[in-house]
C-alpha cells in the first residue's frame, strides 16, 4: 500500500490516528457527505479560483492529483524557469508527504512565500498546522520559502454590487513564526502516521474529544456502533460546566438518573433530573401568564436564508445573510390555518421583494410566533438593506413573540434530551410532526439546495427544489403554530 501522506490527510492523522488508518483501509465506512458539506467544498473551490486572481500572470499547475509524479516535474520546470510570479497547486514531496500549495508567490528580495486559501472569514488555529507541514515538505525539497501566511476572506469588505475588489476581498495573515515553531516534530509525526499505516489492523483508540475536534470526523457513527447509549446520559444536563461534568466522570456516573440528591445542580438541571427520573414533563413555570401577551389575529413567521462566502449584492459583505424564502402561517379561530410564503426564484438581490411580500403577508396587527431571535435579527439586516421600508419593518419586529424563552423557562420534557431546538421540543410536544418525510430537513440543507438550484439550468429539477424548499419553510410554522396549540393546552388548569 501507498502511505504517502497529504497535507489532509496529516491533518487527519494530527487529530486522530485512526480516522487516519480509516481513511486509508477503510474509506467505505465513512458517513457520506451530505449536500451542506458538498457546498462547503464548492465554495472552497470557488473562493480558490478567485483568490488566484491577487497574483497576475500567475501559471497553474495542470496535473490533477491522479497524476502527482506530473505534477511534480511540472512544478520543477516552472520554478527552475523563473519567470511565473506565481504558482497555483505547485507540487511538492519530501519523506513521502505530498502536499499541493495553493499559492508560491515569488517575493521580490528573492525566496518565495507560501500562502494558503481558506474560504473562511477569520483565522483559526487549526490553519496552522495546515502551513505547517507544507513548509516542511517545501524546504525539506529545497524550495526557499521565506514567508508563509494563510488567506482569508475579509468580512469588513462591502460589496459596491459593480466588481469585486479582490485585493480588498481577501485579508493575509502571516504565521511563518507559528508555522516554523511545529517544524521540528513534524517529521517524527509522519514517520509514526505511516508507520501506523503499515499496520493491517486498525489502532486501538477510544472515542473522545478528538472525535469533534477540530472537525467532525466521518469515521464516528462507525467508531460508535456498538457503544451503550444511556437512557439519558449527563450530556443531556444544558449547558453542563467542565468541572461539574469532571466529577461526574470521576464518579463513575453516565445517567441523569444515577446522579444523588447531594450533587450540586442548578436550577435548571434539577428540573431535568426530575423530569427524568419522574418519566414525565415539568411545568416549572407560569404558561398561562407567559403566553398571555399573545395577541389574535396569530401569525407564525420562518425564514430561510443563505450566506454566500462571495457576496454577490451591493452592499453586502462575505457570508452575509441573505433572506430567501418565507413562509406565515395565521390561525383562524374554529378555521383551517391559513397559509402564504414567497421563494424568490431569481439570481438577483431577493431582498426588496422579499421585504415587499412580507409585509402583505403579516398585517398590521396581531402576534407573530417565532422560534429563537432569528427572524429579529434578519428583520433588522433587512430593514437596514432596504430603508424605505425600514419603519414597516421595525413594526413587524415589534410584534414578534418568541416561544424558545416559553419553552425553556417553563416546561421540560425528559424527550428534550437537554436541548430546546424546535426539532427537539416538537416531537415532545406535539407528536407526529416531524421533518422525517421531508425531502430537506434542516436549514443548512435548505441553503446549499438553493444555491444549487439558481445555478441549475434544469428547469424542472429548480422547479423540484423549490418546491421541497416551500413544503420545508412550511413545516417550520406549522410546527411553531401546533407547539403554540401544545402549550396552550399544558398551561390549561387540571380538570
């Protein structure tokens, strides 16, 4: 077998050992990428191509990763030529770790700087290991690297909605110092990854922290098939602290159930413990004077939103969040819940039609449920992106009512399992409203199909997808409006 490393799969053995030997022996068990991962690589790409337009009659290197030993002598003879001020996807190996930089740009004093693109808006530690081993593949191949730094997407960068700036699109941060500092045992980590891979069973190595951090690693469900599930395990305990979640571990305690009445536990958590050793909700709250304020004629308001990384509207900046899709749920007393929503089906700025039909569809009076201070927030950005009707806007904040705060300070059910998501509470309390006959289920899903749709030429395949994006936003509000129908009831005094 081929244990030539990558720079990922370094990053993959940095975190652990045996998502790396999975990654290598057993691909197949991995949980496949679903469509909000696909679009992550898609931007990724994207913001790549776009990045290497900073560097002017820079040469890319043509040979894909199927072809690495090409790609290699391809790499020397642009570099031994000297004249391209820039590489794109150079190659380079050096003690079998082949790694492509996404940038060699050649400084003027001579020597060259190393710079890698990240589609994100910010830097994060785990880029520099990243940096870390290509420098240690590039001067261990005898390239003079000088500088190195790790490009970013600039979120203080607005877009004038004419051409995009690319210089001031993207901000350099340099980490050659942070980068050199992880030099010295680099080459013992690889040499110990590939010796791990010469090894036909995989390690032996529990599930962990490393599970998560610093990515999800696809390899879990596998790596815990076959693991107890506790009926509720501490985990469910909302916001558990470190040292509290230490001495249970210290303990030897798992279970909710488990933990005694002499452990200190906050309010909250008590209710939890409760409500699970009881088997039943709680109400630990007043519903009725809670939902009181709410006023007829009901409404329940979700949006949909996507946050390209490339802002494409003037005004807007990288990952800005742009409102798509809504829908508005309004109850009628002894009537079927009326229902309207919008789905702007162009590739143009949603948001002055969006705001427009928004405000037909929710009145002048009258209540309007939610589920977490989202739609608030987008409320603002969209009064802010279109002024004119900001006031209008402003009054349709005024009458949001939130239903998360209801929820979490007045009744848990041990079905929660510690979380108060509106995926989580539904089930609990209104059961047999779910997401599971849906063609999309979640919101990342909903925004990396819609970005897809406005770039599909097949009419009917768009069609489709804004069909299943309308029955999703739909669902949302139903579930707002049968969960305010639940707690009603719940605040309802015994009979």
């Amino acid at each position: 077998m081929d244990s030539r490393l990558s720079k990922s799969s370094y990053q993959n053995g940095k975190q652990c050992h045996l998502r790396l030997w999975h990654h290598f022996h057993a691909r197949d068990l991995a949980t496949p990428d679903d469509d909000a991962k696909q679009l992550v690589f898609d931007t990724g790409h994207e913001v790549g191509e776009l990045a290497c337009k900073r560097y002017p009659g820079g040469y890319s290197i043509a040979h894909d990763h199927k072809h690495q030993q090409e790609a290699l002598e391809e790499t020397r003879r642009v570099v031994d030529a000297a004249t391209a001020p820039a590489l794109f996807e150079a190659a380079f190996e050096h003690e079998h770790v082949f790694v492509r930089a996404d940038v060699l740009e050649r400084l003027p004093e001579g020597g060259w700087r190393l710079v890698e693109v990240k589609s994100t808006a910010n830097l994060k530690d785990v880029f520099v290991p990243d940096v870390g081993v290509q420098l240690w593949v590039l001067r261990g191949a005898g390239l003079d690297v000088r500088e190195a730094g790790v490009l970013t997407l600039d979120r203080d960068y607005v877009y004038d909605g004419v051409q995009l700036d690319v210089n001031a699109l993207f901000k350099l941060h340099p980490v050659l110092d942070k980068a050199t500092l992880l030099l010295k045992d680099i080459g013992g980590e690889t040499r110990e990854m590939r010796a791990m891979l010469a090894q036909s069973e995989a390690p032996a190595i529990a599930a962990g922290k490393q599970c998560v951090k610093p990515y999800p690693c696809p390899y879990y469900a596998h790596c815990t098939r076959d693991l107890p599930r506790p009926a509720h395990g501490i985990g469910e305990l909302p916001s558990l602290s470190k040292t509290k979640r230490r001495k249970l571990d210290e303990a030897g305690i798992d279970e909710i159930k488990d933990i005694p009445d002499s452990f200190a536990l906050n309010h909250l958590h008590q209710i939890v413990r409760t409500a699970v050793l009881q088997g039943r909700i709680q109400i630990h709250g007043n519903l009725r004077e809670a939902l009181a304020a709410i006023k007829p004629p009901v409404r329940h308001l979700d949006f949909e939103t996507f946050a390209p990384a490339i802002p494409r509207f003037a005004g807007t900046r990288p990952y800005g969040t742009i409102p798509f899709l809504f829908s508005v749920h309004t109850e009628h007393d002894g009537q079927p819940p009326a229902h309207a929503d919008y789905l702007h089906e162009g590739d143009d700025d949603p948001r002055p039609m969006f705001a427009e039909r928004l405000l037909d569809a929710l009145g002048e009076e009258g209540a309007i449920c939610v589920y977490s201070p989202y739609e608030a927030r987008m409320l603002r950005e969209l009064a802010a992106a279109v002024p004119r009707r900001a006031k209008a806007l402003a009054g349709i904040e005024a009458r949001l009512f939130d239903l998360l705060p209801v929820v979490r300070n007045c009744c848990y059910h041990p079905d929660f399992r510690g979380s108060f998501s509106l995926k989580s509470v539904l089930p609990a309390l209104a059961p047999g409203l779910g997401y599971d006959d849906l063609a999309i289920a979640d919101g990342q899903m909903a925004a990396a199909l819609y970005q897809r749709a406005l770039a599909d030429d097949n009419l009917a395949e768009r069609q489709q997808t804004f069909a299943a994006l309308r029955a999703y936003c739909k669902r949302d509000t139903l579930a707002t409006l049968e969960l305010r129908r639940a707690l009603t009831a719940l605040a309802l005094p015994a009979v």
